[in-house]
C-alpha cells in the first residue's frame, strides 16, 4: 500500500464554522466521484469552536495535487478562502491499512 494521508485544521471565525463545514462536505461530495480519493472526513470538536478537521487519503500524493486543479475544487476554495483565518498541516500520513 502506497497511499498518501492528510490530516489538517482550518481555523475559523465561531460563527463562520458551520459555513465552512458545508463548503467541506460539498468537497467530499465531489470526491465522492474521484476513484483516486478513498477518504474525505470533516469533523469538528466541541472544544475547538473555531476549528474544522479534515482528514484525507488518497491513492497517491500525485492524485491529490491533481484534485487540487479541478474547477469544482477551485470554486469551492475561492468561496472558503474569505473564513478562513488560518491553516495547519497536522500530519502528512502514509496509511498503511484498515477499515475505510
């Protein structure tokens, strides 16, 4: 297995959270037709009301930088862009297997 795992956290206004959380879940929703993308979780924390987790995996690094180039991808990044007050790369990951 030679995949390749993102695991990071947008910060945000509180009251922007939900906002990008449905902008995500359209992401994934688009994903959902790319066979090269085999996880795309959002999540958020009741601790962390400014904060949106993404966790991704994908078939290769090449496969997600190619994500990164579609229109429906752009379009979704230019509507997140203005919320978005910050970005952390919590991990680079090489999933080595498991349930997904």
């Amino acid at each position: 297995m030679n995949k390749f795992g993102l695991y990071g956290k947008f910060k945000v206004q509180v009251e922007d959270r939900e906002t990008l959380v449905d902008i995500l879940l359209e992401a994934a929703l688009s994903m959902q037709s790319l066979d090269d993308c085999e996880v795309y979780l959002i999540s958020t924390a009741e601790e962390e009301p400014d904060s949106v987790y993404v966790y991704e995996v994908w078939k290769s690094e090449k496969a997600h930088q190619a994500s990164l180039s579609l229109d429906s991808t752009k379009l979704l990044i230019q509507r997140a862009k203005p919320i978005i007050t910050g970005m952390e790369r919590i991990n680079t990951l090489h999933p080595r297997g498991g349930k997904s």
